[in-house]
C-alpha cells in the first residue's frame, strides 16, 4: 500500500484538499498521514528555562493531535494513517524532512490558486514553496475550488527533452493505475516553430506516445489553459530538471505561476524523485 503525506492548516482549502486526496488514495490502495506544523509564539518571559519550554511544545503538540484526530475522522479507515504534529518553524523545511526519512510516495496538499493574494504570488506561498523544495517524492497541488470527478486525462507539459524519461515514467505509472490517458504537450511562444532542430529533439524522446501537442502561443500560461480547457485535463503534471541554474529557475518560475493560476490539481516531479 503507497503512503500520501496530506500537511493541513486546518482551513477550508484544506478540508476540500482532504476530500480530493481521500478519493484518490481509494484508487491508489494508499494510507493517508496528515500531519501539521506548528510553532510558539516568541514570548521573552523572565525566568523561562529549556524544562518550561519543553513542557510548552509538548502541551501544544498534545492539542495539535487531538485536533489532527478531529480533522481525520472522514478518512475510512482502510485509508487513515497517522496524525503528526511536528513543531517547527520552516514550514516547507519540516514536510520535506518529514517526506524524506518516511519515504512517502506523494506529498498532497490544498493551495488557494487564483486566490491567493499578491505578497504570496511574489514571495510564494507554503504550497508553491513546498512544490519547490520537495524533491524526494512528488507533490499534488490541490485547488481550493477543484472537486474530484475522477482522473482520466492527465496533461504532462513538456520540452521533449530525453530527461522527461525521469518524471514521465512515474507518471504513466500513475496513470496506468488510475486508468488515466496522458497528454504530452508543449507550448512554442518562438516563431520558429518546426524547425528542424525541434524535430531532432522530438524524434529522440525516449516514449512512444500517440498523443501529443504543440501548441504556438505568444504567451506560455494561456497556451497551457487553452489546450487544458479543450481536452478537459483532470490533471497537470510538470517536471523541474536538474539542470543548469536558470533553467532551473525558469522551471521553478513557471511551476509557480501555474500553481498561482491552475483550477486543476498539479503534480510536480522533480529529477531526484524516488516515488
């Protein structure tokens, strides 16, 4: 049975992530953990001492459990895992940690998509830096309004690159277990689409696919919502390369703002993925 690690903040989007995740840990035979993160507000006392502070975590940690108990009880029990309240401060930092050494197949999570106000679109929310820094498994980014109805088109944007090879295999993995149809496209925003250096590069993709597109656009994002919204994708995947810095950065860039703008879950790989 696969692991999904679901971090809460308690909130709305949360609980509608919940149910997403529910519904698809029923498809994938998976257990669900949920865990949250939390910290104590900085109170210089005079007199405070280690013992005292201990006592403060483990006293808040107690009431984080019987909270993450509360917030669990719609999982059936075939799919509820453990509650885990993690104190610390880097929120993104401590899923990561946690991701890592309990070898979880997927971290799911909700964002607020186009929701989320203008700071977090520039300095990035808990969600979008989450999707950032965990790199041992894939990370499911759930829209506040997205509502399960099944996963049967998958979107995977791509460069047609050889090192796809590292997400795409996993995904059509996943696809596979869901009964999932993936859709390889690309959009092209230069005018110099088809030339032959692209049709090398294509021809050397390590897949046999029969479905995928190349879509001319000016601008990247409203090319990907055109073809999202003409193929009806229940899915967007992408994948982060290991690669050289701004490539890096521009994977990273894009990511973001899709997770600022999708109205459909998200699901980021990245080049060191395990799961």
């Amino acid at each position: 049975m696969k692991k999904i690690l679901f971090p809460t903040d308690f909130s709305e989007g949360a609980k509608n992530a919940l149910k997403y995740t529910i519904e698809l840990a029923k498809q994938l035979d998976a257990k669900i953990d949920v865990t949250h993160i939390f910290n104590l507000p900085f109170i210089e006392t005079p007199g405070m001492t280690a013992s005292m502070l201990e006592k403060m975590i483990a006293e808040k940690k107690n009431l984080i459990q019987e909270k993450l108990h509360l917030f669990m009880d719609e999982i059936p029990k075939k799919h509820r895992g453990d509650a885990i309240p993690v104190y610390g401060v880097f929120i993104p930092e401590e899923i990561h940690d946690l991701a890592e050494e309990g070898k979880y197949d997927m971290v799911a999570m909700g964002t607020l998509g186009e929701h989320h106000t203008q700071f977090e679109k520039i300095v990035g929310s808990v969600t979008t830096n989450t999707l950032m820094r965990v790199k041992c498994c894939p990370v499911l980014a759930i829209p506040i309004d997205c509502k399960w109805n099944g996963i049967k088109r998958i979107a995977y944007a791509t460069d047609f690159h050889p090192k796809d090879e590292v997400a795409a295999s996993k995904l059509l993995d996943l696809a596979v277990t869901l009964g999932a149809r993936v859709h390889f496209v690309h959009v092209e925003s230069h005018p110099q689409i088809g030339e032959e250096e692209d049709t090398i590069l294509l021809e050397k993709y390590p897949f046999d696919f029969t479905d995928f597109a190349v879509i001319n656009s000016p601008d990247t994002i409203s090319g990907f919502d055109r073809y999202l919204n003409e193929k009806k994708i229940d899915l967007l995947a992408l994948f982060i390369p290991k690669r050289r810095l701004w490539e890096r950065l521009f994977h990273s860039s894009f990511t973001k703002k899709m997770t600022f703008h999708s109205k459909i879950p998200l699901i980021v790989y990245h080049a060191n993925n395990h799961a």
